[in-house]
C-alpha cells in the first residue's frame, strides 16, 4: 500500500478503535481527524483497506475495526511512538532506585510496568548464561556444611548448601576462596566448569575431598538452569478487556500460567532496547492468537542478560505500551551496569 492518504485512514481508525472500542465509520472519522477529504472519499478509501485486509466490518451496517494485518502496519509504518513524559522519567526513577537487591528490583518493575501499561507484565530474572561471575563466597555453617554463594555481576545470587566428607578447617577455606575468586573473577558463567574442573589436584590429599565437592556444586549451580525466572504481575488488568478477548480470557490466563510460554513470549530479542511486538494470529501458542506481545531485552553493554514484556488484547495502544516497555528495559540496563 503506497497511498498515503489510505495510510492516514488506517491509522485514524486504528486510533479512534483503541481509544473508543467502537466500530469506526467514515463521518466519524471526518469530524475527528483532519484528512482533508469528503466522507465519499473515505468511503472508498476503508473499501479499499477492507479488500486488503486491514480492516473489517464486525457487523452489519456496523463501522470497520483493525485487523491483526492493520494493526502490524500500523506498528510497522504508521504508529508515532510517544516520548515518556517527565512525570513518567520520574515514576519509574522513584520506584526503582530505592529496589535493595535483585528480587527487590525484580517484583518492583513487574508491578510498574503492570501500572504503566494496564497489561499483563512480565519480568524475566537475569541469565546466569548471559552473565560474568563477580564473586564467590564460601561461609562455613557447621563443622561439616559449607554454604557457596555465586554472585553475578547482574546481582543475580545463587546459593548451595554443601555437605563436608571431612571437618571444614577455615585455612582451607580461606585459600580455596582467594584461588576461586582468581581463576572466576569476571569469567563467564559458561566458562566455570574448564576453570575449576582441574583444582582439587593442586590442594594437599587432606583438602581435597573437600574442596572436591564445592567444585562440584559450583559446577552445578553454573549449568543449572535455575536462571529462567520469570515473574508476572497486574494479570487482573485483563480483566477490563474480557470484550475483546472472543468467549472469555481463560485461555490467556491459562497461557500465562505455562513456564515454557512464557519464556517462549520473552525470548526473541537479543539486544537491549530492541522492542518486538507480536500481534494476534503472529502468537503461534494455543490462547494467545487474541492477544499482542511487546517485548524487550535488558542488560549492559549491549547483551540483553534477560527480558521484560507485557500482554494484552490485540486493542492496545501500541505507542504508549511500547515506549513504557522501552523506558523501563533501559533503566533495568542501566542498574544493571552499576552492579
């Protein structure tokens, strides 16, 4: 579609839809958007638009609405993304800067991101996969248990507890700690394992099978896929559009509750502050062919480490929704880099 008064007329209905959940006719959109034109020439022009499949008559003699087709054009060519406000700047500052740790920041910007956009939110923990060790710890609990505590340098904190075969002296924790933090410092998680597979050998007979099974549960925690953690919020937000869900949301509600979806819905992008948004029918899983998907991943020095998104009906306001989703995932990179 080349024509650019057409493209004015797609957008217009798209907007005066999201904004009134109203089937858009021609004099509706003549007495509330300047194109310039008759209502006998919009007429032919939403003629048009229908016979591309753009927009559709839900009823008859009702007006037109989108379609999943309409709405990828309008996302693709049409939709003027909206700056955040400095009221927003400063909401999303306010509630995150006080977060005290991962999990605080983690549950504060799934419930920010709910409020800004009116959707579902989803906030996925940080991948160990994606991050560097910054720190182990080893913290004595009993004469024969350790505790390990990984730390990445996205705040992610993973913790094991470690059985002893031999009373933990504190020298040779001491010195197990100094050699871990040289050979890890920094190093991908993914590179934990050839690290440490070969210390034991160098510490005396006595120490080894102890520090063989802390290796082994650093090992362990490294490979784990423990990292895919994801938290949703404002899912009562669904709630206000049951009518542009067909039937009932149950089944975006029992999409949501699948672990696999939802990684599945956060997975794409690679890079922070790419935005992808997936519309409809473009949801290839069962009880979200109704629903959008706006998306983002977060992290520093452009490797997204993990992803943010939200979920709603296919009537959303797109501008606003991806601008949120957007300002967030940059200020999550940003404490990110501060870790």
């Amino acid at each position: 579609m080349s024509d650019e008064r057409k493209l004015a007329v797609l957008r217009a209905i798209v907007e005066d839809y999201v904004s009134s959940r109203e089937p858009v006719g021609s004099k509706g959109l003549v007495d509330r958007y300047d194109l310039g034109v008759s209502s006998a020439t919009v007429r032919n022009d939403m003629a048009l638009l229908e016979d591309e499949g753009y927009i559709v008559q839900p009823h008859t003699s009702a007006g037109r609405i989108p379609t999943d087709k309409g709405y990828r054009l309008f996302v693709d060519r049409l939709a003027r993304i909206r700056p955040t406000t400095p009221a927003q700047r400063r909401a999303i500052q306010t509630f995150l800067d006080p977060a005290v740790d991962l999990d605080n920041v983690v549950e504060r910007t799934v419930r920010l991101l709910a409020q800004l956009t009116q959707q579902v939110a989803m906030v996925q923990y940080p991948s160990l996969g994606r991050s560097l060790v910054r720190h182990v710890e080893l913290v004595v609990i009993s004469p024969k248990r350790l505790l390990v505590v990984l730390i990445a340098d996205t705040g992610r904190v993973e913790q094991r507890i470690v059985e002893s075969p031999v009373d933990v002296a504190e020298s040779s924790i001491a010195d197990l700690r100094a050699r871990l933090n040289v050979a890890l410092h920094d190093r991908p998680f993914g590179d934990v394992y050839a690290e440490v597979a070969g210390l034991s050998d160098s510490f005396p007979a006595g120490d080894r099978p102890l520090v063989t099974a802390v290796l082994n549960t650093l090992m362990d925690a490294a490979v784990e896929q423990v990292e895919e953690r994801i938290v949703i919020g404002g899912a009562a937000n669904l709630a206000r559009y049951g009518r542009d869900f067909p039937n009932t949301i149950n089944p975006v509600l029992e999409a949501l509750e699948e672990h696999v979806v939802l990684l599945q819905l956060l997975g794409e992008a690679t890079v922070p502050d790419e935005v992808l948004v997936r519309i409809g029918a473009e949801n290839d899983m069962a009880g979200l062919d109704s629903a959008s998907v706006v998306t983002s991943g977060y992290g520093a020095n452009n490797q997204a480490v993990a992803h943010i998104g939200v979920v709603g009906p296919t009537r959303m306001d797109y501008p606003s929704t991806i601008s949120a989703v957007h300002a967030v995932s940059r200020y999550l990179g940003r404490i990110m880099a501060e870790q």
